[in-house]
C-alpha cells in the first residue's frame, strides 16, 4: 500500500538541472574531501509548493563527501540510509600526472605506459574534450557512436546496459548541459575515427565520469584506462580536485580509485506523518539490503547465472572464431600469394588490432595473405609473422 507519492532524483546526475527536485529540497551541498571543501552547484531555492508537501521525496547515490543543507526543517524530516560503495580519485596535491602516478603501483604504471607506447605507435592518436561548445551535427556524430560502442561492449559481455535504458534521455539533455560548460564530451581519435567516448558532468571541481565506452577492436590497447589517464591529465591541468567514478563495484574503478566511500540514500518526508515515516523506514530498508547483497557480489551471480541461461551466439563470438598463433615462415609457402588490401580481408579488425599491438607495427606494415588451404591466413610485419586460424573449422 502506497501511503505518499514518491518522487525520485539521482543526486549525481540531478544537480545541473535548471528545474531540478533538489534545488527544491536542499538549500546547499557543500563537498569536503581530504582538507579541501567546496560548493556543489545547485539551482535558485524553490519552495516546495503545498501539493507536493505531502510527498516522499527519494534522493539516491549521494556521496559520503557531500554534506547536503534542507531548505524546510520545520515541516520535514530527512533520513539517511547507507547504500553502494562509490570510487574516486583525488587529485588535490598533484599538478602534473607525473605527480599522480606514483600513488599507484608499479605493475599498473608499467602496464599503463606500455599500453599508451603501443597505441601511439600504432596509429595517430589525438584527444579532444568539448566542453562548452559543440556543434548539434557532432553531438549527434559522437552520442550516436557512443551508443554504437555501449551496445556492442555489453553484447561482448552478453549483458545489458542501464545507460540505453535512459538513453533517450541522456541524448536529449546533454547537448546544452555541453554548451553551458556543466557537461562535455571526451573523445580519443585514431585519425578522425572516434574510437573511445566518455561523457561527463562538472560541478566546481569535480569531474563525473558518466558514460563511457570504446571501440572493443581495440580492446587489447586498454582504451577503457587511457581514457581514464587523459580525462585525470585534462582534470589536473585545469585545476579540478575530484575525478568521481560513481557506482559500480568494477575492477578499472578499483585500480585508479584512491578515495573509496559509501554512498548514502536520503529520504524527505513530512514531519507529522507516520505513514510517510513508516514508508521511508520500508524504503530505506530495502536500500541497505540491496547494498549489502551487492557487496556480496550476489547481483554478479545472478546476472552470470541469467546470461549463462539465455545467452545466444552475438557477432562477438564470429569475431573469436579467429586467433593468432605463432609459426615459422619458411614452413609454409606464401610467396607466390598476392597480399591482401587489409580492408577488403574477411578478418575482423580485433585480430588485425590484437597483431598490431604484439608487433607495436602501424596498419601499413602489415601484410596479409590467404593461405592455400582457404581457411586460414598469414599476417606479418618487418618484426614478426603469425598465422591466423579460424577455430571454428578446426
């Protein structure tokens, strides 16, 4: 039984929004990490009008670090139940990355400049951030990549994705939050290609990395952590404190994350009401139930134990029907063969990438020819030569 209507805000995503509910609820948020603090930026107070006095106002993920200010204490109460772990990275102390990598430890720095040498080597890689300007035909150029990336990433991973549940509504908002400097759009380029996007909100000295994914061809040049890297550089040159990564108990979020807290999920409520009380103690229950299964990973689990259950063959899998194996060239006759234009090879790009990363070689260095037996390939470089067998006639 309902006993008061419910209205829902995501503090996160809600604090940029010029008719948001939380301008509504709290006069102030005021964030404080380490010995730094600072205002999050909310929108003019706004009384709450007498219809909606009698609500329960439902406001999910605030961070540990954010102390939020109720506009009405006299005819509301506020109550506060803890909920997921969030992750972070502070970043106050430090100018240059140089100064931040450090705090990390030698096997991810060592794997991180290996994986930015190899992507730089391979092809012509350029970044850029929009933030406060861009075009409405690019917008649309780099959502709609973006939304291509998200869909074939969690189809590699036989999942769905909550992002392209709201997707509709993250595409019609986001536009003019970039061009108003409170959202941008990060872009890593191979040429002009956009091969990994990420969009984020700003607030003060925060930077929300929301939305990200890449181009999984690339997957072995760890685009998902560069990413990270550049959006940390571009933060530091620009003076921002915080790169928040939200939600999501997520093995990359763990790697960076040197400022790991609880969110908390605060309830308002009228004061004089104890069937509104009662609904929020209910609400506020369930909440620290579901955070703790999800500290026990039961929601991994169960999500596994589904996809296991209803997993169909994607064109992922038809791209792993190939692999790289090594072979000595002088055991096989390939010389008489012409060589493949790379783009009109049947192969899928993931292999021709995964070959370009071993042999730290750029795509016009790479020869491929078809092998006699019409099944398998050879791919070679000025460095090395593999042969690339497709398992699925083996």
């Amino acid at each position: 039984m309902i006993f008061h209507k419910k209205e829902n805000s995501t503090f996160l995503l809600d604090v940029f929004k010029q008719d948001g509910l939380l301008s509504k609820l709290y006069a102030d948020a005021i964030y404080c990490v380490g010995q730094s603090k600072g205002q999050i930026p909310l929108q003019a107070n706004q009384k709450l009008s007498s219809d909606l006095k009698k609500q329960v106002y439902s406001v999910s993920y605030v961070p540990e670090y954010v102390e939020t200010v109720p506009i009405n204490k006299v005819n509301f109460k506020i109550k506060s139940f803890k909920s997921v772990k969030g992750y972070s990275v502070w970043l106050r102390g430090c100018k240059t990355m140089n100064d931040f990598l450090p705090s990390l430890r030698r096997s991810q720095r060592k794997s991180l400049s290996r994986s930015l040498k190899k992507l730089d080597s391979c092809f012509d890689i350029t970044y850029t951030m929009y933030h406060g300007k861009i075009s409405k035909e690019n917008y649309s150029f780099l959502m709609d990549t973006l939304k291509s990336m998200i869909l074939r990433r969690f189809e590699q991973r036989g999942e769905t994705s909550e992002n392209i549940a709201l997707w509709d509504k993250i595409y019609s908002t986001s536009f003019e939050l970039i061009n108003t400097g409170k959202a941008s759009l990060f872009v890593g380029y191979n040429d002009t290609e956009p091969i990994s996007i990420s969009l984020n909100y700003h607030y003060n000295k925060i930077l929300f990395g929301y939305v990200t994914s890449y181009n999984i061809d690339y997957s072995k040049f760890s685009l998902g952590q560069i990413g990270i890297y550049k959006r940390l550089e571009w933060c530091l040159s620009n003076g921002y404190e915080l790169f928040e990564m939200g939600w999501g108990d997520l093995a990359y979020k763990k790697w960076w994350s040197n400022n790991i807290y609880n969110f908390r999920h605060e309830f308002i409520f009228p004061k004089n009401s104890p069937l509104a009380y009662l609904q929020v103690m209910l609400y506020g229950y369930k909440t620290e139930i579901m955070a703790y299964l999800i500290s026990k990973r039961v929601n991994i689990y169960y999500r596994n134990l589904k996809n296991i259950l209803s997993r169909k063959q994607s064109s992922y899998d038809t791209d792993h029907y190939y692999t790289l194996e090594d072979i000595k060239l002088d055991e096989i006759d390939f010389q008489n063969n012409a060589p493949i234009v790379l783009s009109d090879t049947p192969l899928p790009k993931s292999i021709i990438y995964d070959f370009l990363f071993l042999s730290g070689e750029r795509p016009e260095n790479i020869r491929v020819y078809a092998l006699d037996d019409g099944e398998n390939y050879l791919i070679k470089s000025n460095k090395m030569a593999k042969k690339i067998v497709n398992t699925s006639k083996v």
